[in-house]
C-alpha cells in the first residue's frame, strides 16, 4: 500500500465472478443467472496442498469485481469496517525505508 496515496481512485477486490461451478467446501458465494459471485473464502485449516491450489486456480479464472474509494483513507476505513477485513490496519506505509512507516499501535 505504499504507493496508494498517489492513486485515485482506490480500488479493492471485494468479490470474485465465475461462471465455473463453485465449491461449497471452500468459498461463500451465491449463484445469479448462472454466475457464481464469491465473496468469501471459508476458513479451514485442514487443507492439502491440493485442495490450496484449486482455491487458487478458481481465483486466477475467476474476474475481481472492484470497489472504488476516493482516497487511501477512505479504503483504510473499508478495510477496517466490518464490510471489510473487520481488523485495524496497524501499520501503513508510504515508501521504501522505515521512516516511510506509521504505526497506530502500541506493540508494548
């Protein structure tokens, strides 16, 4: 993210379509008109190697469906917000060296 502040607008992925079928096993997803609309990946810590790359390989042929903010803030809030990742972004970085970094947390 360390060169979003020069974007704009600010794209994030928040769906996947496919018109392949999808696994119930693995993604959150409903079907419309035939298309499968993936919104979620389910959490499983059971899973082979296998099974990790047909999780990938139906991503990579599946298209992103993007959601546009005006701006690095306004993502951050997204991402935050329980439409999102649900997590506080904790550190953000605006460049390559570590004085390009700003922590929102107390790691003590």
């Amino acid at each position: 993210m360390d060169c979003l502040r020069r974007i704009s607008p600010v794209k994030i992925c928040v769906e996947y379509q496919t018109q392949k079928e999808v696994s119930e096993d693995y993604f959150v997803f409903e079907k419309k008109s035939g298309i499968y609309l993936i919104s979620g990946i389910k959490k499983r810590r059971d899973l082979n190697l296998e099974e990790r790359n047909r999780i990938t390989g139906t991503l990579m042929g599946s298209r992103p469906v993007y959601r546009e903010f005006k701006d690095l803030d306004d993502s951050l809030q997204f991402l935050e917000s329980g439409d999102g990742l649900g997590v506080p972004v904790e550190i953000h970085s605006h460049g390559p060296t570590r004085e390009d970094k700003i922590i929102s947390v107390d790691f003590d």
